[in-house]
C-alpha cells in the first residue's frame, strides 16, 4: 500500500473545480426563488366623470346637446351670410333680400367698407353750423358760420386716443341726415324726420344755450363739399370748388339740450 503525501499545512482546500463547458467566474445575482420581480409603474387611471362619453349620457341630455349645437351653427351661418351680403357687390339675393339684411346689420353690425370694390373718400365734407339769438336787447342777430368739423379734426390732430364722439358723431349724423332726404330736404319716411332730430340736437349742444351773447332761437346747418386734388404725378383734371348744401332753419328748444344746459 502505497504512502500518501501529506497536503502542505495552511492550505485551505479548493472548491470543486467547474466542469468542463461552464465559464469560470462568479454566477449572475437574479431573484432568489420565490421572489416576483417590481412591476412596472403605471399611469393613473383618469377620472370616471371626465372621461365619460357623451354616448353615456341620458337620451334628453343627449338631445338637448345636439339641439343647442345645431341652433349655434345655425345662428352663426346666418350671420356670417348676412355679414357677407352686407359688403358683397349687388346681386339677385341683396336685390330681393336686401331690406330684411339691413335689418339685421344695422346698426350694431354696420360696414363702412364694400367688399371687391373699396371706395376711399374722394370728398372733403365740412359741417358747419350758425345761430340766429336773441340780443340782451330784445333785436334778433345771426352769427357768422363756426366749423364744427374742423373743431372735431383739431381735437383729434395729435391726440392718440381719440373719442368716439369726435371721431364719428358729427360725421356719422349728416351721413344719416344726408341718406334719409332727397334734394329738396324733404324726408323719406321715419328715418328723415329722426335725421333732423338727431343732427338739430349734436349742433344744439356744440353751440350750447348761449352764443355771442344772447341766446340761441334758432340754427342752421350746411355743408362745405370740396373735391381732393389729385396728387401731382396725375394727369387728371378735377375742379376744387367748394359746393354748399344749406339746410333750412330750425327752432331750438329745450328738448334739444341735455338737462344740465336747459333754463
């Protein structure tokens, strides 16, 4: 029997050597059996009451929806075609339809501009306005012209923000005087007769209750139209004269002044 050979002391054994096809080196760490790998996380559910299609809706709440959609659609398609038709060149529709159209855009929706077909003023317009006034005396007197839309044209010039009362007030109201009466200033239905009223009543109040003196009986309007001259480069020939257009006289009264300038 043959003698062994002590193994050298301090030596401490080996583990089994890896057999043959197995990488040396150290296994891979993973879950210890038994152990389920973290799930991942996931996004909130959403709320229940946000997400819930109208197709969950009782069949009234549904209908009341599809009804209150179909009138804004509609309202908003008649607007947009009366709008349209406003501003568009004449035509079969504004010839048959053109008063209800009217109707419906004036004056909270009113244009002062045409469709295709711009047409800048091509005009001065001046508005001007005299008195007739009782003197302290007893004797009556007329007052010479006082242009109000120059004093209008001087309050805007090199103010940012201008009124809308000094802007469009005067201009607007001859406008409305000029396009309800013919050219005997007779005039055409309600519309003339509220013109006056409204036209009596601005001059009213920009001459006030006292003028030169002595107070205001009566007044009269008239227009300066004169023609813009054309710029130097054309070859167009335009007289510049300056037309007037003179109103008859009208009696003041208390009802054309605001409260506060009545006697």
């Amino acid at each position: 029997m043959a003698d062994t050979e002590p193994e050298p002391a301090g030596r401490e054994p080996t583990g089994p050597e890896p057999q043959q096809g197995e990488p040396a080196g150290p296994k891979p760490t993973g879950p210890e059996p038994g152990e389920s790998e973290p799930a991942e996380p996931t996004a909130p559910a959403p709320d229940g009451d946000a997400a819930e299609p109208l197709t969950t809706l009782s069949l009234p709440a549904q209908l009341i929806i599809a009804v209150a959609i179909a009138v804004a659609a509609v309202a908003a398609a008649i607007h947009l075609s009366a709008a349209f038709l406003n501003v568009s060149p004449p035509n079969t529709l504004t010839k048959r339809h053109g008063a209800a159209i009217d109707d419906y855009v004036y004056p909270e929706f009113e244009r002062v501009w045409k469709l295709f077909a711009p047409n800048p003023l091509q005009q001065n317009i001046a508005v001007q306005a005299r008195a007739q006034i009782r003197t302290p005396e007893g004797g009556t007197a007329t007052t010479g012209w006082r242009d109000l839309s120059a004093q209008d044209g001087a309050d805007i010039r090199h103010n940012p923000l201008p009124s809308h009362t000094q802007q469009n007030e005067l201009r607007r109201g001859w406008e409305f005087y000029v396009g309800s009466h013919d050219a005997k200033e007779r005039p055409q239905g309600m519309r003339g007769n509220l013109s006056e009223q409204y036209v009596r009543r601005i001059v009213a109040l920009r001459l006030g209750r006292e003028e030169d003196g002595g107070t205001v009986e009566r007044i009269q309007v008239r227009s300066a139209t004169t023609p813009v001259a054309p710029p130097p480069w054309s070859d167009e020939k335009i007289d510049t004269k300056t037309f007037y257009r003179t109103l008859p006289w009208w009696t003041v009264t208390s009802a054309d002044l605001p409260e506060a300038k009545r006697p």
